[in-house]
C-alpha cells in the first residue's frame, strides 16, 4: 500500500489567501457627472484608458469605486465642477478615496465639435493620469469650498434668480396689463 501525505493547510496560509494584495499600484478614474447618470473611466498603472462605463446613480458610482479601491493600492477620482455641487467629493473622501475636481472645459470640444459623455469620462481620465505623472500643466484644479461657503453661494444665486424672474414679471405685467 503506497500513501501519499498532503499537508493541510494552516491558518495563517488561508489568511493570507484572504488578504490579497492590491493587484495595481494606481487607478485613475475620470467621471464624467450628470443628474441622471455618471459615466466613469479607468486607467490602471501605465495601461491604457479603458472604455467608459455608465452608472444610473450615484450609489452604484460609489459601490464601484469601492470595488476599485480593492483592486489597487491607490485610487484617484476626477470630476469636473459643476452644477452638481460638491457632495460626490466629499462622500468619496469620507470613503477616504482621493478625489480632484477640475474647471469644467467647454471651449475644448467646441473646437473638436464633439460631445459625449463617454469621451469626457475618457479625456479626464487621461488628463488624471498626465497630471499624477507630473504634468501640473494637464489639469485646473478648483478649491472645494466647506459645507458652508456652498449653501451661501447657492442661496445668493437663489435670490439672484428670484430677482431676475421678478423683474422680468414685473416688466411683462407693465406691457400687458
């Protein structure tokens, strides 16, 4: 009779296998933000960006950056300002993810005449990854303003608005009553 011993496992090789390793160094992530839906792409280390990927809600955006942040041991989020206000930034930094907010640049796809959310996810990530390499010059970044400075400047645009619409009911009431 010929038996063959194998060795059993020890705990701490199963631990290990359960602790894996971030398998990338950096991913850099370019979304692109809308009311409805962000489009997000990746570049992983020195590979090329990937396709961009559409997420419905802000919700499934965040539970796929925390996926990221597994795959890797650095994980840089960009977005572009705007009139979404600051909330993605803050809740990714409360998921301790790094997150840059850039000016938006409208003026670069009128000269290309195109638009399309896929290839602004792609064009920011490609700029995130230029600017992480040490091209300073790649991006405009913009201060975040606290919690506090926002809700001020939303309210004064608020009643900027308000006044301009009164205004201009005050003046159609004027001409046609």
């Amino acid at each position: 009779m010929n038996y063959k011993l194998k060795a059993a496992p020890t705990a701490v090789s199963k631990e290990q296998n359960s602790q894996k390793e971030p398998k990338a160094k950096r991913i850099a992530i370019g979304v692109d933000a809308h009311l409805k839906s962000y489009q997000a792409a990746r570049k992983i280390d020195k590979g090329a960006v990937g396709v961009a990927q559409t997420f419905r809600s802000k919700e499934a955006l965040l539970l796929y950056l925390e996926k990221q942040r597994e795959q890797s041991k650095e994980v840089v989020v960009l977005y572009e300002a705007g009139p979404l206000g600051y909330t993605l930034y803050r809740e990714l930094k409360a998921k301790d993810i790094e997150c840059l907010v850039c000016a938006p640049r409208s003026g670069e796809q009128k000269r290309k005449r195109r638009k399309n959310n896929a290839i602004d996810a792609r064009s920011l990530t490609s700029e995130l990854s230029n600017y992480l390499n040490g091209n300073e010059q790649a991006l405009q970044l913009v201060r975040v303003p606290s919690e506090a400075q926002e809700q001020a400047r939303v309210g004064v645009a608020n009643t900027m608005r308000w006044c301009k619409n009164a205004s201009a009911s005050a003046r159609w009431a004027t001409l046609y009553c």
